[in-house]
C-alpha cells in the first residue's frame, strides 16, 4: 500500500466495504482535524432515533435526529453547519461546511427561524484515532479517501450516502459502490 496518503482535514474517509467494525461498518467520516498527536471526525451516515430535544429538552423547537459522530466521548454533542461567520467561533473545514462556534448564537437564529434543518446537524460523540493509528488503518487499506462536498452532509440521504461517495470517486469505486452489505446476505 501507498506510504504517501494524504489525510487531511476537509477529507472523507470511507470505510472499506468489508470492514465488519460495528461502529465503521460503510461509515462516511468526515475528517475534522488531522495532526501529529491524532486525528478527529464525524460519522456522517448514522443517524440515531434520538432527536436533539432528547438530549437538550431545553433547546428551541427544531426537528432534527442527533447523528452518531462516533465512540470516542458519546456524552458529548457537536454540531456541523453551512452558516460560516453567522456563528461566530466556527471552524472552516471545508466549503460550505463548518464545525461548531457559539452555541447561543446557534440557538438565537433557531429561535428567530434564520437556520432551518438543511443548515445544521448535531452529532453525539466523534471518531477519534492516536498518533499514528489513523496512517497505519490507511496503509492497510481499512479507509479510501475522497473529496467532501457539502450536499454530502446537508442534502444527500445518509442511507445511501457510502454507496453514493464511493461511486462519485468513478471506475474501480463504482464496482466497490455495487458490493453488497455482507450482513444482508445472512
């Protein structure tokens, strides 16, 4: 396998068709933060049977489901949104994409009906991996890497989200795209 992946933030990392992790199995992660001492993402196909009000009953009127971010810190909640410098304190992860900022702010444009479901989606913990891990599950062909757009997130239907990423990175990813879910087979 090649040595020279490049990971970096703003990248999805796919998970290879056959990964039998039940945390990974055809995850989409988004990459957050990628940097010597380990990296950091959101599963961004897993949506849970939670609603945000679930989780925070004190929070504005707002029908969206809580997606699973990933293992690492599950009692914790992140949000990733394409309203850029509305929210101040946001980080840039991609275009059109961005991770966080003042969770009041976010609040207050709710309230006052400036964000709608399309602009935002809450995630309960994140994917988290060591110095290192991350390069080496590359190396051994565990994660393809592929380019982000922000429909991915916002407008594409999260259950069919890792077919459609995969066959978008064209030839040998589109037969990959087609692979059947082993556990459908069972």
């Amino acid at each position: 396998m090649s040595t020279n992946i490049v990971i970096e933030k703003g990248k999805l990392l796919l998970a290879e068709p056959f990964m039998a992790d039940p945390y990974f199995k055809r995850a989409v992660v988004l990459m957050c933060e990628h940097q010597k001492h380990g990296s950091l993402g959101f599963i961004l196909n897993k949506p849970t049977d939670l609603t945000i009000h679930d989780v925070m009953p004190e929070f504005p009127p707002f029908d969206v489901p809580l997606y699973y971010g990933g293992p690492v810190h599950i009692d914790r909640l992140h949000f990733m949104h394409n309203l850029g410098d509305l929210i101040n304190d946001s980080l840039k992860i991609s275009d059109g994409v961005y991770w966080g900022g003042d969770f009041k702010e976010l609040q207050f444009l709710i309230t006052n009906e400036m964000v709608t479901p399309q602009n935002v989606r809450f995630f309960v913990g994140h994917a988290g991996w060591s110095e290192g891990q991350l390069t080496e599950e590359m190396e051994e062909g565990s994660w393809i890497a592929a380019d982000m757009h922000a429909n991915y997130l916002f407008k594409a239907d999260p259950a069919n989200l890792w077919k459609m990423v995969m066959g978008n990175k064209g030839a040998a990813f589109e037969i990959l795209a087609e692979l059947p879910d082993e556990s459908l087979l069972n």
